[in-house]
C-alpha cells in the first residue's frame, strides 16, 4: 500500500512540473511574439489599415451570408438567387488580396502602373473594355504648369466663347441648380496645342474649362441655372506647395464653399478629358464627330449609389439621343484609388471625362451641347415628376 501510494506522489509531482514548465514556456513564447510585432517598422507591423484592406477583398454579399449562418433573417436582405460564398475562397483572399475570379487582382501586383486599370464596369458601353478604361495620370507639376503655346484656332474659338458667355442668362426661376468644377483644370487637347507630346496636353487657358463654360451656356439656353468654378486649382496647389494627387481636396474646398453660399445647387459636376487613343474617345454621329464620354462614380462612401443611379439614368438618355458617345458608366472603388472624388458631398453627383488628349476643343464642344440636350430633358422630366 505504501509503495502504491508513493508511485501515485510521483505521478502527481511529474505532471505538476510539466505544467509548470509549459507555463513558463507559454509566456515566454508570448513575450516573443509581441516583441517581434512592436519591434517591426511602421511599414511592416499589423495595422488598422491593412485590417480594412483584407476586408475590401470580401463584398457586403459575403459579410450578410457569413451572419445568416448564426441569424436566418440576415439572408432575406440577400438578392434573389444570391449564392453563399465558398469559404475556401474568402480565405485564400483575405491571405493573399487575390481574388480567382479577377485575373486583374495578380496583375495589378505584378505589373507596375496596372491598378491605373483597376475599376469596376457598370454599364459598358460600344467598344468599353478593361484595356480602355481612362486613365488619370500626370506629369509633374513644372511640366503642366509651363507656359506653352495655342494654335490660332483655339485662341480665336477662345474669344467667341467668351463673347457668348456674355450672352447667356440662365432661368430655373433664377436659381443656379447646376455646379461645374474641373479638379485638373489645365488638362488641354493636344490639336489645339503646338505639341503632339501627351505629357505636354496641359495649357492654362485652353483647356477642359472651356468645355464646362460650353456646357454651361448649352444648359442656360435650355432653362437650366449653372455656376461655374473659374478659380485655377492646380495654381492653388502650386502655392500651396501640395501634390497634383491633392486636386480633389483642394476642388473640395471650393465644391463645399459654393454649397454653403448657394443652397439652390442640386447637381454636381466635375469634368476632365482622358488619355487614351482617338480611336476610343471619337464617335461619328450623322456625319459629325463627337468627343465620347465616360462616367466616373466613386464607391468608397454612402452616396455612391445615388450617384450611380444618376449616371446610368443619363448614359440611357444619351445612347437613345446619341448611339454611341457614352462609352459607359465605370465604378472605381477598389483601395489605392480615389474612389470618392467629392461625391459624397451630394447624391447628384458624378465626374465625366470629356474626350481625350487627340480629341478638338469643337468635338468636345459638341459633346457638351449633346449632354445639356440630354440632361435637360433628365432634369425637367424629373421635376415635372416631383411637382405633382
């Protein structure tokens, strides 16, 4: 009995130095970890932000099917047809930020420049592809900002706007209800420059701002209010020493500014011109050629899908009015891009690209008579709606 006894202490005082011991392991180990972790640069570390960025590769779908599994009713939040994720899927994203289904998720990795190219196609419009989806790029601040010189054409088109500008008197009961801004207000066209060099398409009076005074005038002669941003951004963000990537902030502080002072303001538009080939942004109409369109709508806030709404809704009415100047509606919403460009500030509002660099100041022109025309009719038809 004794010997039994004395074998059972034995056991006993074994597994009580094993515990101990694992213990003091165990905290070691633990002291390790979060020693490798603070010791690690800023860059490499765990962070809040790389935690967002892991759960930007899993869509709202997912998230809702993931709580349906512990609460039914998430589910019939979900569209019909929805189909539950594969789990094996969403954990080979959220570990590598590749998604199976979008080849353009390993590429933009690999490939320096690719996530120019990275947005979603909500509409696509003739010949709307993701090999020509626009593209937003500059050269440095001193290239856009040099003095260069305009053809006789174009200074001469520039004086007869101007005259017409004086002209124009705009109705909606004398309410301005039309904003328009040009967050990369010198962005120019290269046939109205003595250049061919794209990174050269930038000018600091013939550019994508007359285009927006041609729209203005279009949309007064039609009834519609417009104010117009004459201010020059990218001379603000020279004195500001800020970087060309910063347009849309400063272009926030003016779009904020003129809601405040004018609270008639409904619609909100931002235009630009694109980069890419001619033959992508010029479409023949009855003989005449147009600068094509695209819609820009920015995901990455709560008003996206207002605006989304909007944009379809206009690029329908276009493509009735105009078969082929839309080149479609595209949703940029993917983290590293902007994604926002003010349009969280109203639901009305939508950034479009005018032409490209190889496209005239006239068929830009015309583009701009061709969306007034359109948005006219959008806007009349829709307030006639509400009024009754």
């Amino acid at each position: 009995m004794k010997r039994n006894h004395f074998r059972s202490f034995t056991i006993n005082r074994t597994s009580l130095k094993r515990l101990i011991t694992m213990t003091i392991i165990g905290i070691m180990a633990l002291f390790i970890f979060t020693g490798m972790l603070t010791s690690f640069e800023p860059g490499y570390g765990l962070a809040s932000n790389q935690v967002h960025e892991w759960a930007n590769n899993i869509s709202g779908e997912d998230f809702v099917h993931v709580l349906g599994m512990e609460n039914k009713l998430f589910t019939q939040a979900l569209p019909e047809g929805s189909e539950p994720p594969s789990l094996s899927n969403i954990a080979f994203q959220v570990a590598t930020s590749i998604n199976p289904d979008d080849p353009r998720s390993l590429l933009g990795r690999e490939l320096p420049g690719f996530a120019l190219f990275d947005g979603q196609i909500i509409v696509a419009g003739e010949g709307m592809d993701y090999t020509t989806l626009p593209v937003e790029s500059a050269p440095p601040m001193d290239v856009m900002m040099a003095e260069r010189e305009a053809t006789q054409e174009s200074l001469a088109q520039l004086e007869e706007m101007e005259k017409e500008a004086q002209q124009s008197q705009g109705a909606t009961n004398g309410e301005k209800i039309v904003h328009i801004i040009h967050s990369h207000n010198t962005e120019s066209f290269l046939p109205e420059l003595e250049t061919n060099v794209p990174n050269e398409a930038f000018h600091r009076q013939i550019n994508i701002t007359l285009v927006g005074e041609k729209l203005a005038q279009e949309l007064e002669k039609r009834g519609i209010g417009v104010e117009v941003e004459d201010r020059d951004i990218q001379q603000n963000l020279q004195e500001r020493s800020w970087q060309y990537s910063q347009s849309y902030d400063q272009s926030r502080e003016f779009v904020k500014e003129a809601m405040a002072n004018n609270e008639d303001l409904k619609f909100f538009f931002d235009l630009h011109r694109d980069t890419i080939p001619r033959e992508n942004t010029t479409v023949t109409i009855n003989g005449v050629e147009y600068a094509r369109t695209v819609f820009v709508i920015g995901g990455r806030h709560g008003n996206y899908d207002q605006n989304l709404q909007l944009a379809k809704e206009l690029h329908e009415l276009i493509e009735k009015k105009y078969p082929g100047l839309s080149r479609g509606v595209l949703l940029n919403d993917r983290p590293g891009q902007n994604g926002i460009y003010n349009q969280d500030l109203s639901g009305n509002s939508i950034l479009i690209e005018m032409g490209g660099i190889y496209n005239t100041l006239t068929e830009a022109n015309r583009t701009a008579e061709a969306i007034a025309d359109v948005f006219a009719e959008y806007y009349f038809e829709h307030e006639g709606t509400s009024a009754e």
